[in-house]
C-alpha cells in the first residue's frame, strides 16, 4: 500500500467513514510497519490518530472477551509499541488480520452470504466400545460413560474423556479396543488409559486398546489430525514406546509433544514435533528420520523430507485459531469446510491465490469468509451447506 494510500485512509479514519475493509488494511499496515520497519512513511504523522484507534481495538477487545490486562497504558510518546505489542492478540481476534495474494497486491473485496447461519465447530465426537456399543459422547451426561477391562470411562464437564484403572487386578489382557471419531464441525480431548493426552481435530479417528497393561508397546492408529502428549511410562523397568501408526506412516515415541496430520484427502501427511524425539517412518522409507523440536517432517507417496516450522501455526487448530502463512487457498478451505462442515465449491482458477494470516475458529463463518476475501479478486456465497468461491468482480 502506497503513502498515499495511507494517507487517503488516514483521512477517512479522522472523517469516520472507513469501510471495515478499509480499516483492516490501515491496522494491518501499523502492524506490518512495526514488525518490519521498511517504509518511509513517518508514524509519528499520525500521532493525532493513534490514541483514538488504539481505543477503538481496546474496545473490541473488550467487547469479543479478550484480556488484555499486560497492555498497561503508557505515555503517548510510547503508543506505537503498544500496537505493536497487542499484534498477536488482535490477529487472533481478527481485528487487523492481513491476507495477500501472490503478488502481495492488496485490493478491496466484498462477501455475498445468505441469511442462513452456518456456526463453527465444537465439543462432537462419538466413542465405540470394544462391544460395539456406540456413545454420542456430546449428549452424553458428565461422569462415568462406561467401566470394560477393569478400565472406567468418566465425561468431564469440561468435555474430556478421561480413562482410568478402576482395580488393577481385575484389568484383564486381550485385544479389546475403542475408537473414538470426531465429525465435519467437531473436536475433542481424550486422556487415554496411559495417561497420555491427545485432542483430535474435525473429522478425526482414533483406534486405541482399552489397556496398555499387557502390551510391549503402546500402539495408537489416527485418521486425520491429533495432537498428542505423550506420558512416560514403564514396564518392568523397560520405557514402554508409543506408536501412533497413520497412512503410510510410523511415528514412534517415549514421551513428548507432536501434531500429527494425516488426513486422507491431503498429499503429505506431516508430523510437526514440539518438545521430546520422534522417529518418523514410512512404507518406502524404513529407517525414517529422527526430529528434533521445531522440525516437521512430511511424508509423500515418495520421500521423507524435514524442514524447520512454525510449531505455533501446527497446533493452532488446537488453541482455536485458523493460522496460515503462504498457503494455497484450496488447503484454507479444506480446513475451513470441515471445521463448519459445509461443502466449497469453486467457480474459477485459485491456484495462485495464496493466504496469510489468523483468525479465530470460534466466531460465525460469515466473520471468516469476510477476512479470506481479503486475499483478493475472491468472493464468497453461501447456497445452504456450500460455500461457493468466485473471481471478484468489478
């Protein structure tokens, strides 16, 4: 965005007439200056300006539930910083999000919704005992589900589902297994009979034993996405290792902290280590690689390859944000239709748009639609469930 440009804005800001679009783009332009320090455009020209929107994005802060109380006010002189300080907290808001296209041109773009509200996800899964019962663990009531292999399942309020050894001299060996599956529009957390933690992303399947007492291994397979925390543990002396075993793919473990993707309709399936050591392997790739923390490692039908990532953007999912940087506009709405479990239909060639940026999952889709357009020359429907993306036009 040019110097006059900003200028324009600045003007429209001090009349009050900024679109939201417009607004957008002049806070994504302070937090771009802030971080970057490139352009020529002095700050200190809107010195006029800058208290009164830095009570405007205090004042949605406020107003979508968001504390805020390490910005402390401070002199004028030092307000810039406190923008600059707030940026992470009001992208995750999406109050100054920025998006780009591939030649980072940034142009105004409108949404087209329908009246039917399409809400985000939530708390959904389903759990299959090792008797085939089946239990809709969302309407379901908190305390204890079930009790199988002297194993009980207890619902938290908190929505949890947490297995605990009830008497460990009734657990009792055998291949008996559950599988927890969480729908388009779902997620949820589990703490398995080991004691490890695992949420599962939408559209996700985990097949574990209802014990690990009277195994060599704690063995795990996953369909879709999980992040794990994995709980150290011993068997007569011995660490007992955790596999989690996915398409193509072995991730083996002590105890640590990874995401695991491995969604079936994805070309890689990528595992992204947190804190610990894993070994990762695939069918073609025997020996597989060991990742230290701040490694991902991706998995194709014909290599193993490791790269240094973003951790924060791997579990973002987890900590309820859509977080993207440089990614393809059809991998956005993979993850934007099975969190809101909607259909996405393209009317045109996306394939060079790009998007970056963050925003809350837990806001409407229409507020998330409205900051992907942002991308450029990109507009948005609804039709029911579907979400129909077309050129901009003029």
């Amino acid at each position: 965005m040019s110097e006059k440009e900003i200028s324009i804005l600045i003007e429209k800001y001090k009349n009050g007439t900024l679109t939201a679009e417009e607004s957008a783009f002049l806070n994504a332009w302070y937090l771009n200056y802030a971080n970057e320090q490139q352009s020529s455009f002095d700050p200190a020209d809107l010195d006029p300006n800058l208290d009164l929107m830095w009570n405007a994005i205090e004042g949605s802060l406020s107003e979508h539930g968001f504390r805020h109380e390490r910005l402390k006010p401070v002199a004028k002189t030092s307000l810039w910083p406190r923008i600059a300080a707030a940026a992470s907290v009001i992208l995750v808001m999406g109050v100054a999000l920025y998006f780009f296209n591939t030649e980072h041109t940034k142009v105004p773009v409108t949404t087209d919704m329908a009246q039917t509200e399409i809400k985000p996800g939530g708390n959904r899964a389903f759990l299959t005992l090792a008797d085939g019962s089946r239990i809709s663990l969302n309407d379901a009531a908190n305390g204890e589900l079930a009790s199988q292999a002297g194993i009980t399942i207890t619902k938290t309020k908190n929505g949890q589902l947490i297995y605990t050894i009830a008497e460990q001299q009734s657990v009792k060996p055998g291949n008996l297994y559950n599988t927890i599956e969480t729908p388009r529009g779902g997620q949820y957390q589990i703490n398995l009979p080991d004691g490890s933690k695992v949420w599962l992303n939408a559209e996700t399947k985990l097949k574990f034993p209802v014990t690990f007492a009277d195994k060599k291994e704690r063995k795990v397979e996953l369909s879709g996405e999980a992040y794990f925390e994995v709980a150290k543990l011993k068997t007569q002396g011995i660490k007992m290792p955790f596999i989690v075993s996915s398409s193509g793919q072995k991730v083996e473990v002590l105890g640590t902290h990874f995401n695991v993707n491995a969604y079936r309709d994805e070309n890689n399936t990528k595992t992204t280590l947190l804190e610990g050591l894993v070994r990762v392997s695939g069918l073609l790739t025997p020996h597989g690689a060991i990742l230290k923390p701040g490694q991902q490692a991706s998995l194709s039908a014909t290599a193993l390859t490791l790269k240094n990532v973003d951790t924060e953007q791997a579990i973002a999912w987890k900590n309820g944000l859509f977080m993207f940087n440089n990614e393809p506009l059809s991998h956005v709405m993979k993850e934007v239709s099975r969190w809101y479990n909607v259909e996405v239909e393209y009317k045109g060639d996306f394939s060079a748009v790009v998007i970056g940026g963050s925003v809350s999952k837990f806001t409407n889709i229409k507020e998330v639609l409205d900051v992907l357009a942002l991308a450029g020359k990109i507009s948005f429907k609804t039709a029911g469930n579907k979400v129909i993306v077309s050129p901009l036009t003029d």
